[in-house]
C-alpha cells in the first residue's frame, strides 16, 4: 500500500506529488528513532532480498558433474584395489571413508 503525500516546498514545485512505499516509510521511520546506521543496514538487507540470484542450471549442472567425478574416481580406485593381486583392507577402508566424507 503506497501513500501518496502532496508536499508544498521552495525545492520542489508546489503540488509535487511524493510516493512511499512502507519500505520507505520504514526505513524514514528507522533513520529518525534509531540513526543512519540502523537505516542504512535495513536498505542492505532489502537491496540484498530484492536482488538475490536464483541458482540457475549452470549451477545445478556443475553439482552433478561434481559428483560424477568423485563416483568416477571412485570407481576407479575400487577397480585398481579389486585388480591388485592381493587387496589392501587398509586401501579399501580408506576408500571407503573417503567415500562417506564425500557424501
């Protein structure tokens, strides 16, 4: 809900017409009870909400790839373990490990 206010001054032409929004409104509200300081640190945090980026596929897209990558290594590890003539418990536990700090 905007408040339309009619403000007669020597700066602005008679019968200028101003608009606040409650934003505003706050913000006046906080800057005259409270200081520029608390005034100036609600406008970053309504500036930040109104412009914060939406995660897009690109970002989605590199998640995935990342996790592909560590299914990829491994799987390759497992296999080289798997391979050896003799497994290493101790390889493979790391591996393991590894694995569900990852996860």
């Amino acid at each position: 809900m905007a408040v339309v206010l009619r403000i007669p001054t020597k700066q602005i032409p008679e019968q200028s017409i101003v608009v606040l929004t409650p934003k505003l409104e706050l913000a006046d509200i906080l800057r005259d009870n409270l200081g520029d300081d608390v005034s100036n640190a609600y406008n970053e945090v309504v500036y930040e909400l109104e412009n914060k980026d939406e995660p897009t596929g690109d970002d989605y897209e590199a998640i995935a790839d990342g996790y592909y990558q560590m299914l990829m290594d491994t799987w390759n590890e497992l296999e080289e373990i798997l391979n050896s003539k003799r497994i290493d418990r101790k390889r493979l536990e790391n591996l393991y490990e590894e694995l569900g700090n990852n996860l």
